[in-house]
C-alpha cells in the first residue's frame, strides 16, 4: 500500500504543477496578445498543459480512492480534505473553461486577474496539507 500513497502523491505533485503553471500561461498569453505578439505556441502550450494535468488528476484521484478503500481510512478530516479536494476539481474545471475561450480568441481578462487566480490553488491546497499531514480534528 506504501506504493500506492507514493503514486498518489507523485501524481498529484504533477497535477498541482500544472494547476499553478495553467495560469501563467493565461498571464502570458493575455498579455503577449495585447502587445501584438504571437501567442500561437501558448494556446499549444496550454492544450497540451491541461491535457497532462487531467491525466494527473484522474490518476490522483483513482490512487486516493484505492488508499481510501484499502485502508479503510476514515475521519474528519478526511471529510474536510474531500471538500478542499471537490473545490481543486472545481478549479481544475474552471480553468477548462479559461481554455476553451483561449482556443476561440475570448480570453479577455487580464494578465493582473490571471496572476490573482494564479494564487487561488494554493489558498486550496494549503487547507489539504494541514488535514492530510495535522489531521486537526
């Protein structure tokens, strides 16, 4: 089972490092096409990013649930975690939807709110770490 916790956790370090990178593609990307630059290879960049990160999260999640299951792990902290992780998905979703307007050329905020989401993921996974690691309660 340590192996199994040492994947989970290997996947999602690569999925919190796409989660925090996404966005600075969004900064550069806003910011490139207001000064009139080709942004051609961060919509790639992007894609590809989101891609990668999906693939991490599915596995994240898929290695949680077999912890989960097989040691029957249980608690309330457990439960909080679930919700920060929930609110992780529900960022990961949202910057899909960030991409989707990039891919059709309506990504129109700007690099300033895209360096403020940037630091959404972090007010998550903060909360994650203190239940998974303290377990306060």
């Amino acid at each position: 089972m340590l192996w199994v916790k040492m994947l989970h956790i290997l996947t999602m370090t690569s999925w919190m490092a796409g989660i925090f990178y996404l966005p600075r593609i969004f900064v550069h990307y806003v910011e490139g096409r207001a000064a009139g630059q080709d942004v051609t290879r961060l919509e790639i960049m992007a894609r590809k990013l989101y891609g990668f990160m999906t693939l991490m999260a599915l596995f994240t999640l898929g290695f949680g649930l077999w912890l989960w299951f097989g040691w029957h792990i249980s608690g309330a902290w457990l439960h909080a975690k679930l919700l920060f992780v929930a609110f992780l998905i529900g960022y990961h979703l949202w910057c899909r939807a960030y991409l989707k307007q990039m891919q059709r050329g309506e990504l129109k905020r700007s690099g300033k709110y895209f360096r403020l989401y940037n630091e959404l993921p972090l007010l998550i996974f903060i909360p994650i770490l203190i239940f998974v690691v303290v377990k306060p309660f």
